[in-house]
C-alpha cells in the first residue's frame, strides 16, 4: 500500500484556502482565480525567508546585454558572438558549456555586467537564491569559472539572444526576439544541494518546492485519476531530444487536466504558478499565454514511481506536458528540470 504524504503536503479543501510553501509566500485559491492566469502568476506568489535584492536594483537584461556587447573587444567577439540562425543558440542540456568560462573571456567590469544579466533573469524574490544554486553546483570555479555566455546577431539592430550556460544551468535573454518563444527557447535549471545522491526529502534543494507542489495534486486524485497518472519511468535526458515537443495531445503520458475536475485544474494552474515562480514576470507572464493559447486543458499530468527515491511515495520525478510545452522535473538522484514553451511546436 503506497504511504500517504506527510500531512504537511496535505491540501485543506476549503475554496479559498490559502497555498503556501517553504520558498513561496502565500497567497490563496480567491486570489489567483479571480484574475487571469497569465496576470496573476508571478505577482499572486508572495515574498520567501531571505534578503533578496530589490527589484530596482536589477537594471533590465536586455539593456546590460547591449552594454555588454558594445564594450567587447574584436578578439572577445571572435570568441562568443555568432550569427542569430547559429544552431547553437538553440542547444540546451544539463552541463554544458556555450563558450570558454567566463573568466577567461570578459573583464572584471563584463563579468559583473553578466552577473547582473543573470539576476534580471529572475524574480527579485529568488534572484539571490538562484545565484547562491550556480555558484555552488559550478564547484570551485564558482559562476565566473563555471559558467559561459554567447551572444547571438546584435542587440539594437534586429534579432539578438544572450545564452548563459553551465552545470545545472542554461538561461536566456532575447528581447522578444525569439517570437512565440517563452524564455527565448528552452532553458534547463538543476540543483545538486548535498551530494549527487540526494535524500527522498531533498534538504537544502531550492526547488524541491516544485515537486511538493505537484504531489499535492497527485493527492487530490482519486483511485482511477492516479492508475493514469501514475506510470514507470520518466523521459530519458538527451540535450535538445529531452524537450522536443509533441505537437499533438495525442499519445502524451498520463492524465489529462481535461479529465480533472474543476478544484483539481485549479490546483494545476496554481502549480504552474509556482514552478514559474523564480522567474522575472515578463517571461511567466509570456509563458502562461501561451500555455492558454494552445489549450490549457491539453495539458497532461503525470509521476513516475519506478523513480521514487526512498520508497515513500512522494514522486520525485514528474512533468506537465502539452503539444507546445514541457515542463519535466526529474528529481533522482537530485534536481534537473527542461522546460520548453512555445506557440507551436
């Protein structure tokens, strides 16, 4: 018999009860309902237990990119600017590197520009978070030695797309470039908190959250819901393959938020809000559009057992699924998360 979730994970069932969790702030079924999803996703989550940089203090991506750029000598340009079109600005996997490591590319004064850059990226609330997860998971190297950063046409006179890359990590900043692209193209986020091998409650994993989350809609199903949603093992992990989309509601895994009912969809809205949450607004914002454009009950759910860390039935490794998007979360043996959101596949 499957062990229920500790009663910390358990979800009170009144409407408007309030949501919480040990990175997210509060915030309740009422809020987030009554508005859209798109506009509510990033603002409904409230603030997390550590000093973060303000939001005006983190000056836009997009204009530090132009910065960058414009400050780049003819010997860095030969070594990380390429044409838009270039394949590898599409390229996403979990440890990688776009270019040489940062320390042997850009001064002192580009490589805080870059850091910046980074943290833009990122909702204010988790920005310093996220920057502390690169550091550590970039090893002695720390993200100046451990990460790489390529940049893609010419900001100010057309496309242009800004990649950073390196262990557990791969970001992006276009502009808008990229149309009908969430995040401009598919990212890749991770943490390896304590060792390679982590512990079924994950301590110390900044997104471990994530995966809570969605275990609380694991527990809203009933018997039939979870036959369906409940299968073997996860997607294999292949770079760019990891996220190649659909295209079609036919054949995805598991059970479809059509199939849910109307508290159980809610929920899933409210999950997406969450693992969206680290993120600057614009992007989740982008993101939930067209995740609503192409139908957000063509979503499907699902949780692999045969990839449960410890045997005790809170599912590691999970993902959400539609023709245009992806959003799997594989946590065994520790976080590695793709993401892809498009308008069409």
């Amino acid at each position: 018999m499957r062990r229920a979730l500790p009663v910390r994970f358990q979800i009170p069932r009144p409407m408007n009860h309030e949501i919480s969790c040990p990175d997210c702030g509060s915030f309740t079924r009422r809020d987030f309902l009554k508005t859209t999803a798109g506009a509510a996703a990033a603002s409904a989550l409230g603030s997390v237990p550590l000093v973060a940089r303000a939001a005006g203090a983190l000056a836009k991506s997009e204009t530090l990119v132009a910065t960058l750029f414009k400050s780049l000598g003819e010997e860095q340009r030969k070594a990380v600017c390429f044409p838009f079109e270039h394949p590898l600005r599409s390229k996403v996997d979990n440890n990688w590197m776009i270019a040489d490591p940062l320390k042997k590319v850009f001064n002192a004064d580009q490589q805080a520009m870059i850091r910046d850059i980074f943290l833009g990226l990122h909702s204010p609330e988790y920005a310093d978070r996220v920057m502390e997860q690169v550091v550590h998971d970039s090893g002695g190297d720390g993200f100046d030695g451990g990460t790489s950063v390529a940049l893609f046409g010419e900001p100010g006179s057309g496309k242009f797309e800004f990649v950073l890359a390196g262990r557990h990590c791969t970001r992006r900043c276009d502009g808008d470039s990229v149309e009908g692209t969430a995040f401009g193209g598919p990212i890749f986020y991770g943490h390896a908190a304590q060792g390679f091998n982590e512990k079924p409650d994950h301590p110390g994993n900044i997104y471990w959250y994530q995966a809570k989350r969605a275990n609380e809609v694991f527990q809203m199903l009933d018997g039939k819901q979870r036959e369906i949603a409940l299968l073997g093992d996860g997607r294999a992990e292949h770079g760019n393959d990891t996220v190649k989309l659909a295209g079609s509601e036919s054949g995805l895994a598991g059970i479809s938020v059509a199939d849910l009912s109307r508290d159980q969809r809610d929920e899933v809205r409210l999950v997406m809000a969450d693992v969206l949450a680290p993120f600057r607004k614009p992007d989740t914002d982008e993101a939930l559009k067209l995740i609503e454009a192409a139908g957000f009950e063509k979503l499907h759910l699902s949780f692999y057992k045969n990839q449960d860390i410890g045997n005790d039935g809170v599912w590691d490794v999970w993902q959400i699924e539609g023709p245009t998007m992806v959003w799997y979360f594989r946590g065994k043996p520790h976080v590695h998360v793709w993401v892809n959101v498009r308008a069409s596949a």
